[in-house]
C-alpha cells in the first residue's frame, strides 16, 4: 500500500470536526491562498500583528483589509452587481428580521472567529449575528448567517478557506455563495451536515432556514443583472 492510500484511508477513519481542522491547517500553509497587494499607508504596515493590533487599525483610505493568522489581506472593491446583490439581500433580511433578536449587517464590519487556533477577522458582504451580548465596538464574534458574493479575486478563498473556517464556527448555521454572473446562490446548512444546495434562475425560491424565511431569486438579483454588468466577476 503507497503513502498516499494509507493517508486516504486514515482520514476516512475521522470524524467531520477532525477532518475539517487539517483542511483548515493545509489552507494555512498557504497553498490556496490568494493575497491581493497592499494599498500604500502613511505608516507601512508590519508583515505580521495580532489580531488586537489590526482590529485597532484606522485606515484613512478607507481600504478593506481582513485578517488570517497574522497575516493582512486587502481587499479590492466590489462591482455595481455585486453591490446590488449585497444591498438587495441586507434589505430583505432587515425586513424581515426587524424587531427581533437577530441583526443584519452590510458589507464593512469585522467578524472575528477562534475556530480551533486560528485567528480570523473577514468581512463578509453581508451577515445576520442574533446574539447582541458578545458584541463590542470593533467586531462580531457569533455570526449565525453569512453571504459572501464570488468575485474573481477572491472564488476561491469564499469556497474553501472561508466555507471551512464558517463551518468551524459554533454561532453559524447557513453560509450563502452568490454568484454575480447569473441568478445562483450555493446554500450550506449545519442542519444539513453542510451539504451544498444550489438554487439558480430568477424563479426559483432560496430557503434560509435558519432564520425562516424564503425570498424569490428575482428579488435578490433586482438590477444586478443589466447588460452593464461584468461578463466576468469583478470586486471584492
């Protein structure tokens, strides 16, 4: 038996919260990421801090950055498209959601996750968080509902490294992948053992279950698929 089958079959043997700790240790050796070039500061910015030191950062440019283990990643910024995604989910989600314990946020905001060792701070383009109690002023560590809208730059970061850390995170329950080049969204479920769904064309109903509600496609791509918009994904 060659090395590769008995490392086959040993992982075969693990439970999901094992295997999914040493995906989380490959993708931080750094092979599937993607780390976009830094904007210049008045002040350069160490190649490594901590977690503290970045949430404590002031950023006059009004660049967003987000945090893996030390490390700094810039992000570029978001296409009309996929600022209308962005928007159209967040007002569906505060109208729904308004006067209860859970809250949606827009694209800016830190969520900070501990999944395992790891030290995270990203920005999703929009989140839902339900407990108010473990917030403060600079970030949201209990995110319970998560979208992430694919850009070119970043596909393969919001498939792999931020579907695993999101997973590893006790707060959450769905993340949401929407495509901006056609009606798409690809929904992960604890419920359901973070099985993928995909629900596509402006007809079909997504299902958010865990904040119970179902919102036509066609809503949540209002405008956003103009003959203007990228033939390719553009932004952040």
């Amino acid at each position: 038996m060659n090395k590769f089958e008995e490392l086959r079959q040993a992982l075969t043997r693990l439970n999901e919260s094992e295997r999914d700790a040493i995906i989380a240790w490959l993708l931080r050796q750094g092979a599937d990421r993607v780390e976009e070039a830094r904007a210049a500061y008045a002040t350069p910015l160490p190649e490594l801090m901590t977690r503290e030191e970045f949430l404590g950062l002031e950023d006059p440019d009004s660049n967003r950055y987000e945090f893996v283990n030390g490390v700094i990643r810039l992000m570029s910024g978001p296409s009309v498209a996929h600022c209308y995604i962005a928007q159209n989910f967040y007002a569906v989600l505060r109208a729904h959601l308004r006067g209860g314990p859970c809250v949606p946020f827009c694209t800016g905001g830190n969520v900070k996750l501990s999944p395992g060792m790891d030290e995270i701070v990203y920005k999703p383009d929009v989140y839902v968080s339900c407990e108010q109690t473990a917030w403060d002023e600079k970030s949201i560590p209990n995110p319970k509902f998560v979208v992430e809208v694919l850009s070119a730059s970043t596909e393969r970061i919001d498939r792999r490294e931020k579907s695993v850390n999101y997973r590893r995170t006790p707060s959450m329950e769905e993340y949401v992948i929407a495509s901006q080049k056609c009606a798409e969204l690809t929904i992960y479920r604890r419920a359901t053992r973070w099985l993928p769904e995909i629900v596509s064309g402006l007809s079909a109903i997504a299902e958010f279950r865990s904040l119970g509600m179902s919102v036509p496609l066609s809503v949540i791509y209002e405008d956003a698929l103009r003959e203007w918009a990228p033939s390719s994904e553009g932004g952040s």
